[in-house]
C-alpha cells in the first residue's frame, strides 16, 4: 500500500459531522454507497499494482 503523508491533528476534519441531538449524519450514505466506493479504490490499487486497466461492473 502507498504511504500517505498527513496531519494528525485534522486528518478527520473533512468527515461528515454528526447533529449531537438525534445522532444522524449531516451527510447520508447507506451501506451500498459505500460499497460501491470500496470496489472502485479496490481497482484502483489493483491498477497500480499490475499496470493494467480493470474494469468495473454494476
């Protein structure tokens, strides 16, 4: 995996905030959103590993 440089002390400062009172995110993302984000940095490591397109299916 890549080293990535960063900040400690804002490194979560661009993550959604959650409302203290009834505790839902400011920005709403279900579980198949976040999937879909997962397979697409999943090909991209991949990509860079092996230097070669990977393609993506719905």
């Amino acid at each position: 995996m890549p080293s990535l440089k960063h900040s400690a002390s804002n490194s979560f400062s661009s993550y959604p905030r959650l409302n203290l009172e009834d505790k839902k995110p400011v920005v709403p993302v279900n579980g198949v959103e976040g999937l879909k984000d997962l397979k697409i940095i999943d090909a991209i490591y991949e990509a860079v590993k092996t230097g070669k397109q990977v393609k993506l299916t719905a």
